[in-house]
RNA sequence: GCGCCCGUAGCUCAGCUGGAUAGAGUACUUGGCUACGAACCAAGGGGUCGGGCGUUCGAAUCGCUCCGGGCGCACCA
C-alpha cells in the first residue's frame, strides 16, 4: 500500500469525488468551479482537518449544510486515512485522521533526510530574484540586511518548492550618485571635510569616504570580482578615482554579503548595460515603438498609456539617460535570458518603480506579460539604540551597517529577525535587546530544541540507521501525536511561503515545531528502559531535529549540536 | 493632494485563498531541576482585532469611508 503523508490534498481529492456524486453539477468537471477547501482547524476538538463544503453548497443546492454534509459523508470513498468523521457546528465536516497514518511521517523524514520538505510546485521552472542590489556608494546598512535576509531565504523556500533559483545583484554603478561619490572622494583626497563650506549639498559625509580616499592616495590595491584596481593616488584624475571608489566599496558589501551567508548566482552592472548597447537598443526600441516623444529637450516616454499617473523622462536634456532607462534594458535582458518568472526584493521607498518598469516592459511590445516582474517590497527598518531612533542617511554618515549588526548581535539572530517577519510590515530592531538579551531572541530556542536532541542522541550513542527499524506504532500521547501532526505540516509550510512569497512563515513554523519539542521533553523520557519505546521516541525526536535542521537551513540559520 | 504599506494583549508580532471560543513571545503572578542540557516546561490574569457602514450562512481577513502611523510622488537612484 501507497503510504500517504500529504493528507490535505488527499482528504481535498476524496472530497472532489463525494462531491461529484452528490452534485454533479457543481463539481470541476461540471461547469461548477466549486473549490474544495479542507483547513486545519485551531481546536483538537474540531479533528485534525476540517471541510467547510457543506456551508458553501447549501445555497446552491438550497438545503440545509448539516444535510448536505451528512450526503457528502455518504459519498466519501474509504480511506485508510480517516479515523472517523463528524458533522459539527454549522455545518462543517472534521476528519479525525488515524494515528497509524500520522505515524509514517517518522520514517517519511528520516528517510528524506535534508530532502524532506522538498516539493514539485515550481516543478523546475526558471525564476530569476532580484535581491539586495545596493548602489556602490557605501557600506551595507539595516535595510539592506532586511533585503538580504528576506531575499536569500525567499530562494532558498521557492528552490525548496521545486524552483530553479537564480539569485541577482544589480549594480547600479553609473550615473548621478556615482559622480557624487566620486566628488566627494575626490574633494576627501584633497583635504576638504564634510564640514568645509565648499562641501557640496548632494555630497556623501560618511567616515568611511575618508578611507576611501586613504586608500587611493596610498595606491593600495582592490580585489572585487574578478578586477584588481589600484589607486593612482592622482587627485585630478576623476576617472580613476571613481573607478577606485566603485571597486573598494563593492569589496566592501561583498565581504558584508559573504559574512552574512548571502552568495549571488550573478552580478550585473548597470555601466555594462550601457556599454554593450544595451541601453541605446532599447531607447531605439522605444522609439520605434512610438510610445516616445520630445518635450523641453528631452525625450520622454508616454508611461500614462500603461497605467503611470505621469509620463517618464528617458534622456535629460545634457543627453544622459535616467536610471530609468537602463533598468527597463536590464529587465528586457532577463526576460531574454528565459526568465519567465522574475521576482524583485527591494525596499519599499523604491516602490513607485514599479508601475514605471513594468509600463517601459509593456512599452517594448517585447511579448512580456502584463504585471511582470513580481515584486516583494519590505518595509523600512526602524533602529532602536539606548532606546531612540537612530536616523539612517547615507549622505549624513549616520549608520547603523550590517556588518554593525553582525559583529554585535551575530549572524545567526541578525539573519532570523530580519527574515521573521511579515516584509509588509515595519521592523523595529531594538539593537540593545538583541545585544544584551539575546537569549530572549526566538532563534536561540529553535537551535536549543536542535542542540537538546543532538545530546540525546549522543547519549544514546546508537547508530542512525537503527531509528528506520523503530516501531512508530508506540507513539501514542498526546505530546507525540502533536509533534506528529506538526512534522506533517511542514511540506505545506514550504508550499504557502512559496506561494505568498513570505519567507517569515517558516520561521514562525519553527517556533511551534520547537515548542512542540519542548513540551515532550518536559513530559517525557526517551532513554527508558524498554527497548522498543526508547528507539520508537528517539526516532520521533530525531525526525524532528531533522525538519528543525532543514527549516533553519532555509533561513541561513546554523543547527548547532551544541550551544 | 495623489499612490503603496501598516494599525490585533502593556510591548514585539502571528493569524494560510473569509470559517467554529482571535493566538504566540515578552512583561507580570505562581509552581517545577537527586530524571536524557532550566537558553526549558506547566498554570493564571490581560482584547470594542483603530472607528463606522456594507457584502456573506459566517469578516481580524473582502469592499467603501473616516482617523492614526510609515514610505514614495525629480530631466536622483
């Protein structure tokens, strides 16, 4: 017999055939488009599934949903899966699942190993995210480290959901901001602070352009990527400094990447979209498309036809482009590259590009569909010190720097906080809390489950391969069935992060796994006397430690043995 | 003024495509280590889900509106 862990869709299939019996009319393959929706409910009362379909039938069928429900249960096909099923409150059906059913999920997850929780929703499709993408004009800050940490671990969901994940940083190494940061390098090598009346208004003031401008006075030499740039030392050589400059702070965010367990498939720089002609293709693109005309000396772009609520200047009158421009050749080029799916993470102080880039795509008449790419925004990172608001601007030098957060807080928790939440909603990161009370931090109790069950383990000092011939049959309390149950969850888990692209989820459904964990050590010993039990518990246990290990995988989160 | 996001326990936040009595953590009160790690567990109090109207058998969830907060509205990125 087939063994089957994935009860939702089973139960929904089961479901689609009463249905089918009891009305003909309004199943799928009728004209009726009736879903069928099996939930968990919240309360064990309720069973371990519940089907509302009565509720919805009854006005269509105009009978009573109890009725309906009794008609249904009469139609359903048998199952070894179902224990037994009930009418209740209004009409819904709750499915009491069988213990025996539930039990396979032990060998389920000890058999797939890190595998467990990998699903064929993607089914191997290309899907290309967007993620990070700071402007080469300093170092990492908060927000970013949001954008890395939701980025990474939303590919890393989506790869567990049977996608095939490429992880992009753009660069955006040209333009107006670049020549600010290459003045403000510039003015540094000559002597000339932040403070001087000379300083220019769009200049950056961080500490750290001074470096920068230490570092190309003293010729010292940059390795980023693939190049090796050294400085001249030359203070009137604006070309080479911003050369120097690019090159040292790239160095610099990829070293505050690699320490925050981020890696990227692909880097890709705006100054080669114009060097390649990348850009000049797509201008004439635009203008062949007749969706362009001149105002004022510059060429504009008739955005508004494609849902802008103003039209978008493409080359300024001095005969320089927008970033806009290069942005929309980027996405063409990604497009090209046979990303049918491409999702954007950014922060949500960028969002009004949205509607600019997708009209620019639709503008094309490239064949690119309407409302692509997607788009994740996160909302802005607010930081707490001493118990105030640090005010982050770049060109004010106030920071608060990822690599701040890591070397303070650590990678593990900086990771965790930034991915746990909802991206919609605003994050406080009170730095203090997380310095000084770190154990209160969520992370620390998910790894403490991970690291209690290692010991466990160790102290049972058995071979793994013995947990496969366990009889799970003997897990039967109530601590064990509810870590069963949770353990059956977790491939729907991946499945609803994937689909609401929200990350924060898997956290969330680590907490519980843990907390379900704890519960059964506090209530139970597993290296009893009893042979048969003792290998049937520590099977469960490391069964959870495995989807914990997996889980935490997901996040950039280490499972340590020991903490 | 226009657009996007948010408003849930004192605080930080969940709540899946609308479902049954709205949940965690933290803080507070109490209890549990001569048992595999107490970075843990158990119990308790704490709520007009910002307000109102509407759709629905059923709304924290959907729609409208008002209030409050954040972020955008450049020939910057």
């Amino acid at each position: 017999m087939s063994v089957v862990l994935n009860f939702k869709s089973h139960l929904s299939e089961l479901f689609a055939q009463a249905l089918r019996e009891v009305a003909p009319e309004l199943s799928k393959n009728g004209s009726g488009q009736t879903e069928i929706l099996i939930e968990r409910p919240k309360l064990a009362t309720h069973g371990d599934y519940a089907c509302s379909l009565a509720m919805q039938l009854a006005k269509p069928l105009r009978k009573a949903p109890r009725d309906i429900a009794q008609a249904l249960i009469a139609a359903l096909p048998e199952s070894d899966v179902i224990e037994r099923l009930e009418i209740a409150g209004a009409g819904f059906i709750n499915v009491f699942v069988t213990i025996a059913a539930k039990q396979h999920v032990v060998h389920g997850v000890l058999q797939a190993g890190a595998g467990y929780g990998h699903i064929h929703l993607g089914a191997g499709r290309k899907v290309g995210v967007e993620f990070v993408s700071a402007n080469p004009t300093g170092p990492l800050h908060v927000g970013h480290g949001r954008g890395a940490a939701v980025g990474d671990c939303l590919c890393s969901v989506l790869h567990a959901a049977g996608w095939n994940v490429t992880r992009e940083f753009y660069y955006n190494d040209a333009g107006v901001q670049i020549d600010n940061l290459t003045r403000s390098v510039q003015l540094r090598c000559m002597g000339i602070a932040p403070d001087h009346p000379d300083w220019p208004e769009a200049g950056y003031r961080g500490d750290y352009i001074a470096d920068v401008a230490n570092a190309y006075l003293a010729r010292e030499t940059v390795d980023a990527d693939d190049q090796h740039v050294q400085g001249s030392g030359d203070v009137n050589d604006a070309e080479a400094i911003r050369h120097f400059a690019v090159a040292y702070l790239r160095r610099e965010q990829d070293l505050d990447l690699r320490a925050f367990g981020v890696n990227f498939d692909v880097y890709s720089l705006e100054s080669a979209l114009y060097t390649d002609g990348k850009v000049k293709e797509t201008v004439d693109r635009l203008i062949a498309s007749g969706h362009t005309y001149e105002q004022d000396d510059a060429l504009w772009l008739r955005t508004t036809a494609f849902g802008d609520d103003k039209d978008r200047v493409m080359r300024k009158s001095d005969g320089t482009y927008t970033y806009f421009v290069p942005d929309v050749a980027y996405h063409l080029d990604k497009w090209r590259r046979g990303f049918t799916r491409v999702i954007n993470e950014q922060g949500a102080d960028h969002h009004s590009t949205i509607t600019r880039v997708r009209a620019g795509l639709q503008a094309l008449d490239a064949g690119i569909p309407q409302g692509w790419p997607d788009y994740v925004l996160h909302q802005m990172v607010t930081v707490l010190k001493n118990g105030e608001e640090v005010k982050i601007s770049k060109r004010a030098g106030s920071y608060v720097t990822l690599r701040d957060l890591i070397d303070e807080v650590g990678c593990d928790a900086t990771r965790y906080f930034l991915a746990a939440r909802h991206p919609d909603s605003q994050l406080v990161f009170d730095i203090d809390l997380a310095k000084s009370k770190s154990n209160d931090n969520p992370v620390y109790y998910i790894q403490y489950a991970h690291a209690r069950i290692s010991a466990v383990l160790a102290q049972w000092g058995g071979e793994r391969h013995a947990l496969l011939q366990a009889d799970v049959g003997l897990l039967d309390s109530e601590y064990e069935t509810a870590l069963l149950q949770r353990l059956i969850d977790y491939p729907q888990v991946i499945e609803n992060a994937a689909l609401e692209l929200a990350p924060h989820l898997v956290a969330f459904y680590l907490k519980e796994l843990a907390a379900d964990f704890h519960s059964y050590y506090n209530a139970s010993r597993f290296l009893v006397d009893d042979a048969a039990v003792k290998l049937a518990r520590l099977a469960l246990i490391a069964a959870a430690a495995q989807v914990i290990h997996n889980g935490l995988a997901l996040l950039g989160v280490g499972a340590p043995e020991r903490m």
